[in-house]
C-alpha cells in the first residue's frame, strides 16, 4: 500500500489536519509520523543519518559533515581525459589551482602508459676532428662548445760536418719543436666554419757530400692557425754542423696568456758526445707542447772514437708515453719521433741524432712526430758523406665540439 506524506509545521502540529492513518513527516525533529496522522498519536520514525563510515563515505558531527574516504575516488570515478596523450598536472602561471590536461610536447613520447624521450637524448654529442692538413673545419650545427688546440710545425735539424779527421768535426744542432696550446670558444664566438692552416715541418740540412764543409742548416718549421682565433709560432732552426759547433734550435717562448712556459729545446750538435737538451721552467700543463730533436755525434781534432747522437726522453711521467726518442749508435741514424695521445691532444716526440763512426757514412737524425724537431745528422770524415738532418713533424689541429 502506498504512503502519502503531509509536512507539518516547524511546531509539529500540521497545517493541513491528516486524515487518521496518514503519516506526517515534521522538519524541526526530521521525523516519520505513522498511525493517527499526528504528532501525538502517532509512532516516530527517525529519519537522520547517524555518524559513521558508511562505506566510501564517513559521516559526523551528528549528520552534519559528510567526509569522501581516502583512496575512495578510484581513476575510473573521475571525469574522463579529452584526449590521448595527455598528462595531469598543473601548468598555468596563476599558481595554485585544480588540476589540468598538459600535452606531451616536441622530444616526448607517450606509448601506452611509458613516457620516454625521442631524441637528443641527456648525453651531450661530442665530435672530435684532427686535422693534418690546411683546409676548412666545418662546424656542427648541434655544437655549443669547441676546444681547439693547435700545434706548428717543428723545425730540421742541421747536417753534419765533413771535415779532416785533424779537425774537429761537429754534428748538426736538433731542431726546435714548435709551440702548442689549447683556445676555448662558445657558439656565440663561433658562429661558422672555420679556415685552417697547418704548419709543415722543417725540412732537414742536407748531407754533405764535399770535403772540408760544413753541415747545412735545417729550416724552421711553419705556424698553424685557426682561423683569425689563434696562431703559433714558427719553430727554430737546428743549425748545421761545422768545426766549431753544430747549435740547436733555440727554444720558442709560448704567450703567457695560455699559461704556457718554454719548450725544450734541441740538443747541441758535438764533436764528441752530443749536448744536454734545454730545460723547461714553470711547467703548467703536462703536454707542454712537444720537444727538440737530438743533437747529431761527431769527433774532436786527432779522434776518432765511435759517439751516440743524441737521446731525448722528456716525457716519462705521461701515462702511456712511447718509448725515448733514441740516438743513433755505431756510425747509425736517430731514432724517428713518433706520436701519441694525451687525452685529446696528439704528441709528437722529437728525433734523435746520428752517430759518428771513422771511415764511413755516418748516421742522419731522426725525423720527428706532430710539432717535434728533426734530429741532427752526425759529421764526418772527408771522404764520407755526414749524416743528414732530421725532418721536424708537421703541425696538427684537433678540435672537439661539444652539444
């Protein structure tokens, strides 16, 4: 049977008289009246919700405050995203807000529920360029920081005298090695591709192939520059052998802006045992560029006892430095320079210088490696050509772009 309803008044007594049987419901006492359709007569029903958990919501403070759960709101409860590829979140510059839809943006990629990157990457794109001959570098348009080192070319030891065994017969000086250092630039600085000139290397004094004469000098070797951002120096001499003294390279003075100090030197040429090479003060950096060419062996007035060129072995302390730029023995050539790395850079040792022995060709310097001096070639006797200087090592340049 189907109720019918009557609201009372906020006093209980109801404005329009029930009819007995009905029920009356009253809002001061929020309760169900049943039986004779009053007040007084009738059976109260409660109607008010008492406090509690009521499942996902909890109820207090006597049916007043209705409390949504923790955890209650499950992702399927919430009102549905608008698009795929979407995340929640908040991007708007007024702050603090409700949640909003935020677009997956260039480099993202939202497959399923994984976000991941695609492309770049987070590890920075590194590319070295060495260059060994003159040309254009190009830069890479993903570049935004360059380290460029350069280094010129070293320069030919000097030959050997020819000279009477009566006379004091010299070996050529060891060329000088060239200068190097390293520049740092920003995209800002750099902003195109770059000309380059490397500096060749020394060429060495020829042998001497006529009684009485003096060694021939080496040449200097040539200046490597990036560009109009920097340039070296050209690298010194090693003179030729003669009856007093065959003279090294001399040492080239590095700008002090680039925190560099002298290079070594090369070996004097002799007429016995070959000279001590120059040393280097202040050393800053532990590639201090490169090293001089040995000096070439030879003989005093009235001797003729066998000598070594020169040896030079400047680099010990580098971690997997080659083996000493070695002289000649028993009338033989130098050792030629070789290269290695350190770090970026490419080394280049220096070559060593010719032996002297009586009554034969005697030896020629070694050439050198990037930026070394060419050996001194030893003297001889007349009648026997001298040894030849050593070639100094061309120039190099390495650039490392970074992005």
């Amino acid at each position: 049977m189907a109720l019918k309803f009557r609201r009372g008044t906020d006093s209980g007594r109801s404005a329009i008289t029930p009819a007995e049987g009905e029920p009356i419901f009253t809002t001061d006492t929020k309760k169900l009246y049943v039986g004779d359709g009053s007040t007084a007569g009738g059976v109260a029903v409660d109607t008010a919700v008492s406090d509690g958990d009521k499942g996902d919501i909890t109820v207090s403070s006597s049916g007043a405050t209705w409390t949504i759960d923790n955890d209650a709101v499950t992702y399927a409860k919430i009102q549905n995203v608008s698009a795929a590829s979407r995340l929640l979140g908040r991007g708007s510059a007024s702050g603090s807000g409700d949640v909003e839809e935020i677009t997956i943006g260039t480099g993202l990629t939202l497959t399923g529920t994984e976000l991941s990157t695609s492309g770049g990457g987070s590890a920075p794109q590194i590319q070295v360029d060495t260059i060994t001959s003159s040309g254009t570098w190009t830069k890479p348009a993903w570049g935004k920081y360059f380290r460029v080192y350069i280094c010129g070319g070293g320069a030919g030891g000097g030959s050997g005298a020819r000279q009477a065994t009566s006379s004091d017969r010299y070996g050529g000086g060891g060329g000088a090695p060239a200068q190097a250092y390293w520049m740092e630039f920003t995209n800002t600085e750099i902003t195109g591709n770059v000309s380059v000139t490397i500096g060749a290397g020394g060429v060495g004094g020829a042998s001497v192939s006529t009684n009485s004469t003096n060694g021939a000098n080496g040449t200097a070797g040539g200046a490597t520059s990036f560009g109009s951002f920097g340039s070296t120096y050209t690298s010194n001499l090693g003179s030729g052998g003669s009856t007093s003294g065959g003279s090294r390279g001399s040492s080239v003075r590095l700008d002090s802006v680039f925190g560099w100090s002298n290079t070594y030197s090369g070996q004097n040429g002799s007429n016995s045992s070959p000279g001590t090479s120059s040393g280097l003060s202040n050393q800053v950096l532990t590639i201090s560029g490169n090293w001089g060419g040995g000096g070439g062996a030879g003989a005093g007035g009235g001797s003729t006892t066998t000598s070594n060129g020169g040896t030079i072995d400047h680099w010990s302390q580098i971690p997997g430095s080659p083996a000493v730029s070695a002289g000649g023995t028993n009338g033989g050539n130098g050792n030629n320079g070789v290269n290695f790395s350190c770090g970026y850079a490419t080394i280049g040792t220096p070559g060593g210088g010719g032996s002297y022995k009586t009554g034969q060709a005697t030896g020629a310097g070694g050439n050198g490696g990037y930026g070394a001096g060419g050996g001194g070639g030893a003297a001889s006797d007349n009648g026997f050509a001298s040894g030849a200087g050593g070639n100094g090592g061309g120039g190099i340049c390495i650039v490392v772009s970074i992005g």
